[in-house]
C-alpha cells in the first residue's frame, strides 16, 4: 500500500477518534446530565451556524474562484445551500411521519445530526486525502486544522444525540462511526483524484444547509425549552461562543 495513503488514512483515524470526546459523559451523573446538556445544545447550535457560514460555505466559494473552468457561480452555491436545506426538511419530515405513534423511538434531530455529520466527514476525509497526496506536510498541517475544527463541534453533537434519546453508549458508538466517514473519504482522494475537484464544492453547502436547518427547527426550540428569564442571555452566550471557536479556528487556519 501506498505511505501516502497510509499515512492518509492514519489521519482520518486521528481525526474520527476526536468524535469520543463526549465519552466524558458516560461517568455523569443523570443529573449532571440533565444540567450540562442544554449547554452543549447552546454550543452546537453556534458551532454548527459558524461551521456553515464561516467554513463550509465560503470555502466552497473559494473553489468556485480558484477553478472557474468549472462552469458554477455563486448561484450554484446558494443553490446546494437551499437543497441541503430541504432534503433534511424532508427527512425530518418522514422520521416525524414514521415515529409519531412510538414515543421510545430516538428524536429525528438524533438521524438528522448522524448523517449531516456524516458529509462533513467524508468531504474532510477527502480533502486529507488530496492534502497527503499533495504533500505530507501539507498533510499534516491539514489534519491538524480538522482535528481543531472537530472537538467543539463533536461535544455539541454528541449532547444532540443524547437529548435526542439515545443512550450515552450508543451515542458515543454512533458518532464515531460517522467519523469513521472520513476513512471512506482518504480512499475516495487516492482512487478517484478527479472527484476532490468538484466534491466538497457539492456536499459543503449541502452539509452547511442540513447544518442550518437543524439549528431553527430542532436545537433552538429544545434551548428554549431549557432556557428561562435567568438563563435564556447565558445559554446565548454558549452559542456565541460556539461560532466563535469557529471564526477563532478560520483566522488560525488562514494564519499557516
């Protein structure tokens, strides 16, 4: 086997084992859990807002000015963004349609987060891979980057997953096997190169608007359910703070 691809897929094992930082939960206490998963709620809701405006989508368009023999526009972009958007409105949609009648069911926001986190992996398995391909440094710088940009926003899914219904051992199994995504997508860059040319310009904006719409239809209004007069500006604050980490991670990646 190839060391770059090695060296690749070693990466995006390092990467999706950053998806077990919610494992801290499982010594929590039921109350503890009660207590902290409406922060962790606040905090993906402003990860996944910046992770969309302030990575996935500009990031595209960059693509989009870099390689203009590929025929897109801005339009394209917004486009995908709408798309994604809709596609889990409608999975939303159908989950809340199948499970309305079964109250043990996981809430549909739980598939929803698995799978839109699931895109985002692949697209950073892929560009890791072309990363390594490109140069080792290269490589590893990017992986770096990915292992950053993950840790708030794995915390923030794993409280989702949680408040979702399912059990915290589930919960940690399933996230990392969404991560494990991103292995698919290190093999993806090695085989098929063409493909990392247009991939992540498709799929970014997808995720982003899959990203956006499970922040106003489901993490807002459970925040609400949790917030009062006391804590509502706090739990506002948490959310800043998520998007904050990711214009603070952009401005660091910029800086390399």
């Amino acid at each position: 086997m190839n060391m770059l691809l090695i060296y690749g897929v070693l990466a995006a094992v390092a990467v999706s084992l950053v998806s077990l930082v919610g494992a801290f939960f499982l010594s929590a206490t039921q109350k503890s859990t009660e207590r902290l998963t409406p922060i962790f709620l606040s905090l993906a809701a402003g990860t996944m807002v910046g992770n969309a405006v302030l990575h996935l989508i500009p990031e595209s368009i960059e693509h989009i000015l870099e390689h203009q023999e590929l025929g897109f526009d801005l339009h394209f972009i917004a486009g995908l963004v709408v798309l994604g958007f809709f596609i889990f409105f409608a999975i939303d949609l159908f989950l809340h349609s199948v499970g309305k009648h079964d109250t043990h069911l996981v809430k549909p926001v739980g598939y929803m987060v698995l799978i839109g986190d699931a895109i985002e992996n692949l697209t950073d398995g892929l560009i890791i891979g072309a990363a390594f391909l490109l140069d080792p440094a290269v490589g590893l710088a990017t992986t770096l980057a990915v292992l950053l940009h993950e840790i708030p926003i794995e915390l923030g899914d794993f409280a989702v997953l949680v408040h979702s219904g399912m059990s915290k051992k589930r919960a940690v199994v399933m996230n990392l096997l969404s991560g494990l995504v991103s292995v698919v997508g290190v093999f993806l860059a090695y085989f098929f190169g063409s493909m990392v040319e247009t991939f992540p310009l498709i799929m970014g904006p997808v995720a982003a608007g899959a990203f956006l719409y499970m922040v106003g239809s489901s993490l807002v209004p459970s925040i609400r359910q949790h917030s009062d007069l006391k804590n509502s500006f706090f739990h506002l604050f948490i959310a800043l703070l998520g998007t904050a980490l990711m214009a603070a991670l952009l401005l660091l990646e910029h800086s390399h």
